[in-house]
C-alpha cells in the first residue's frame, strides 16, 4: 500500500499564495490522487483530484484559486493554493479517491 506524506504548509497572510507537496512511497502513475481538507470542528471535504491522465476537478469553494498538478517521477502530487482566504485554514491531506490510511497532513493557516 501507498503511503503519503504531506508537507509544505505554513502560515500566510490573506490573499497570498502557497504550495502544498505530497509525496508517495511509491508509484502513483495509475491512480487518481485526492486533496482533502479538514478545518477544526468540521468534516474533511474533498478539494481538487487528479486522474492518471491528469483531468482534474476542484470544489467550488477553490476553483479559479488552486490548481492541483502532479509528477509521476518524482511520485509527487502538488497544490498551488492562490489567492488564500481565511477559510482556506485547515490541515491538507493527500489520498486515492477511495482513501487508504491517512497521514498527518500539513497545517495551512490563512491569517493577518
């Protein structure tokens, strides 16, 4: 099984941008890769996907702000996070569309 680790995040002001990684122990070249995200109190929603193709798809909350990407090389998955907003604050987590184990995630908080 893959596992992921997460990194990246940190704190930034509003309106500012970040790159969160997420790096697998393994291949990841045939698998769609999920971020999700969970803010205090609430329940983890799903972010942005990637297919094996690279199609993507976005929440609402942060299509035209992030773009998801990905490098099968490096067994890699990347999200640019533009614009932030304060309710982008949350821990990100990558994952399979159909979620294995989670990792610890990588705190991003959006603050002035």
């Amino acid at each position: 099984q893959v596992q992921f680790v997460e990194s990246g995040g940190g704190l930034v002001q509003p309106g500012g941008s970040l790159r969160v990684s997420c790096a697998a122990s393994g291949s990841i070249s045939i698998y769609t890769i999920v971020w999700y995200r969970q803010a205090p109190g609430k329940q983890r929603e799903l972010v942005a996907s990637i297919t094996s193709r690279g199609s993507t798809n976005y929440a609402d909350s942060v299509k035209g702000r992030f773009t998801i990407s990905r490098n099968n090389a490096l067994n890699t998955v990347y999200l640019q996070m533009n614009n932030l907003k304060p309710e982008d604050t949350a821990v990100y987590y990558c994952n399979h569309r159909v979620p294995g184990s989670w990792g610890q995630g990588t705190q991003v908080t959006v603050s002035s």
